[in-house]
C-alpha cells in the first residue's frame, strides 16, 4: 500500500477556496506528524501546515503566510489529513506535498517541521490561482 495520496488539487480564482486530502496508510497515519509542503518552481520547499495525529493530537503548526486562511484538519476513521484552504492568492500556486515524519512527538509537529525529517512523501497536486 502507498504510505500517502494526495488529491484535490486543481485551480480556483483568487478569493476562491480549494480542499486537498492526503489518504495514509495506517502506519503511516497513526501517531506521526502528517505535514503538507508546497514547493513553487525555482522556490524553496515550505512546510505550509501539519499536525500530530498521536495520543492527544490535534496539534497543528501553520507556516505565517497561511495563517487565518489554510486549516489543517484530521479524520482518523478514514486516516485522512485535510488541508481546507480559503481565501486563496496567486502566490498560493504550488505544487503541493503531504509528508508523514515517523515517531516524532507533538512538540517537534507543532514548531515548524523540515522536509528533511519526512519519511514518506505523496506524489504532490497541483494548486494554480489565478488573479
């Protein structure tokens, strides 16, 4: 089974609004920081939000320049992370990533992950926003 999937992707106006699911598997999903990344061509990777789906979980990080606007959320019936994203801008459009890191806690999810420390990667969806 692929660890991750990502889907939703697509374009929308500015203002508009777009969700993406990243469906894990169950190791995948259960007690880790699932993360979504975006990644822009000729742009740094950024850890756009995760959150830890542990014991007490929930526990999110949004990098600044989604804050207010992204909201990362969890369905542990279907091991799926959700990343609803409203009031979207042009420089919204990425290519986007969901990346599982293994066995780190809530502390390191909620602080502003690194790609580096990501296990397992999606095979990423688009997001294009027009002005």
């Amino acid at each position: 089974q692929v660890p991750v999937v990502e889907s939703g992707g697509g374009s929308a106006q500015a203002g508009g609004s777009l969700r993406l699911s990243c469906a894990a598997s169950e190791h995948a999903y259960r007690g880790n920081c699932i993360a979504w990344f975006r990644q822009a061509p000729g742009n740094e990777r950024e850890a756009v939000a995760s959150i830890y789906t542990g014991f007490g979980g929930g526990i999110t990080y949004y990098a600044d320049s989604v804050k207010g606007r992204f909201t990362i959320s969890q369905d542990d019936a279907k091991n799926t992370v959700y990343l609803q994203m409203n009031n979207l801008k042009p420089e919204d459009s990425s290519m986007y990533y969901c990346a599982v890191s293994l066995n780190r806690g809530r502390s390191y999810c909620s602080s502003g992950p690194t790609g580096g420390d990501f296990e397992y990667w999606g095979q990423g969806t688009q997001v294009t926003v027009s002005s």
